[in-house]
C-alpha cells in the first residue's frame, strides 16, 4: 500500500526515519526503518536512507507492506459484567487489563474475554482485532466500559460518540491543590510532533477537546476530582490536566518520572458513569463502577 506525503515548513530538517515515524500512527520508527533498509521509500521519486534529511515541500512515497492480522483466540476470563443484553454488555475493566489486541499483546485482552463469554455475537465493524470496541480505556485506567455484540448497536454507539451526548464521568487524583472549584479545559489534542506514543496539545493539526473538571477533595499536595468528557481524544484527561499543571498520580508519561506513592501502578483514573441512549430501546440508561480497592485506600492515606 502506498503512502504520499509531503513535508510542510514544519517537519523540515528532520531525519526521514525520525519524519515519518511522526506521521505514519501505529507503525514503529524501527519498523520504518526495516522498509526504509529494503527500499521501500523514496523521496521526489529517489530511494532514501533514514538518515536523510528533508526539506519543505519534499514529496515522500512510501510502500508499507500489508499487515498479517494474526488470529486472536477466546480466552476464559472472569469478567466484572456490570449488565449484558442481546445488543450491549458492559464491563468494569480492572486495572493493567489492554483492552484489545494490538503488537505485543495478542492474548489476555478484554476482547480475549469477551470473545470466549460472548461466543462469537460481538460486532465486527472495526474488525477481527477489535470486535464490539466501539471506545476504550487506557490499561491502567480501570472502570466502565461499553462493547457492542452488533453491528447495529455499534453504530448507534459510535453515533453518540460522535455527537457527545454519551455521559462519561471519570475520578482522578491529581498533582498539587487545585483552587477553583471547578473549570473546563477546551485545548485541541493531536499527536506529539516528535513522541509517537505521547499525545499532546496542538493548535493547527489537533482534534477539538473539551474536560470539564470539578474539585471533590483536597489534600496536602493533591486534589481529587471529577472529570467530565464532552470529547473522547487518546489520553485525554491525562493530557488536559498534564496541560494546567495538574497532571494525574501516577501517570509517568505526562506526570513526573518518579511516582511518589511506591508501588502506585499508573495513572489514577476510573471511569466512574457512562450514561447513554440503548441503541434498541431509545431508553437513557446510566451505568456506574465503584472505585478500585487501591483508588478508596490512597484516598483513606491522603486523608
């Protein structure tokens, strides 16, 4: 499959290598490098190595081979079911758990689970890596999340998704004291211009992103909140609240590199209330996860 870019002001005297890794989302910068090693891009119509430098304006084509999709397999799993239908089935994800399969986690997913519990009835819009996910959670974030057993209720879902009417309350534990009792956070998210894994906020290429935050608590050096989602953006609250100079316990990415708490895994967010409208009745239903055994003992220390 081929792949056209073109350099912008912006992206100029980067390495190539260094260049399309920032562009091409969900291929690795060594992975690049393999194509780059057997020919497979070229820039103005010229092989190049990954070294090269680009400038504005350089026409960059690039042949990224077709991905195997390798067979996912059902899994026993003692799922927390939070409630189940013929279109829907809701789970309360613990912490560590990888939604779906993707490089390095192919087995022990929330999709493995659901495949063996499910029996085959999850829908296939995104495909055989991510059936029934029509939204998800990071790994270390715990809570309820919604997975569709149709392609009908997959669509009715992504719509609500689309046009922000599903209600999603997340809890956090955030770094330093937060005065105002409450605030909203509207800064546009997109991909790190130079950390692939990282998102980050961006004016010209980002998405619209909107948190709304309210204080529940507060601590010596910490602050519990609720997080309101009008959008759901990769990483989301971790970024906004990263992006105010609050960013989640836990959280090494946008946080600090040494977490305070020893033992802490992760960031410290649940999602908390997912509200939607069910995609065969048209009834509003609301679904909640009690905060994770570790969450309610660090609020009863930070007292």
């Amino acid at each position: 499959m081929i792949q056209i870019l073109t350099v912008t002001e912006e992206g100029k005297d980067s390495r190539l290598d260094a260049f399309l890794s920032s562009r091409l989302e969900g291929l690795s910068r060594s992975y690049i490098q393999k194509v780059l090693k057997s020919g497979g891009v070229a820039v103005n119509g010229k092989p190049a190595k990954s070294s090269f430098r680009v400038s504005s304006g350089d026409r960059i084509e690039i042949d990224v081979p077709e991905p195997e999709e390798p067979e996912i397999l059902a899994e026993a799993m003692d799922l927390d079911i939070i409630y189940e239908d013929r279109d829907i089935i809701l789970i309360n994800k613990p912490k560590g758990m990888v939604v779906h399969p993707a490089a390095g986690h192919y087995s022990g997913t929330l999709v493995n689970g659901l495949m063996a519990h499910c029996r085959g009835d999850l829908s296939g819009i995104n495909g055989v890596l991510r059936p029934g996910i029509v939204h998800r959670i990071d790994m270390d974030t715990t809570g309820v999340l919604i997975v569709c057993k149709n392609d009908a209720a997959h669509q009715s879902i992504a719509q609500q998704l689309k046009e922000h009417s599903i209600t999603r309350k997340y809890y956090a534990i955030v770094h330093g004291v937060i005065k105002e009792e409450e605030g909203t956070v509207n800064a546009p998210i997109g991909r790190h211009p130079t950390d692939r894994k990282k998102m980050s906020i961006l004016a010209h290429n980002g998405r619209d992103a909107v948190t709304h935050y309210r204080v529940l608590q507060r601590f010596e050096k910490y602050t519990y909140v609720e997080c309101r989602l009008e959008t759901g953006r990769t990483h989301q609250i971790r970024v906004h609240m990263a992006s105010i100079h609050h960013p989640l316990l836990g959280d090494r990415v946008y946080g600090p590199a040494k977490c305070p708490i020893p033992g802490l895994q992760g960031q410290t967010l649940h999602a908390g209330v997912l509200g939607i409208i069910h995609p065969r009745t048209g009834e509003y239903m609301e679904f909640s996860a009690p905060l994770p055994e570790y969450f309610a003992e660090l609020l009863k220390k930070l007292k």
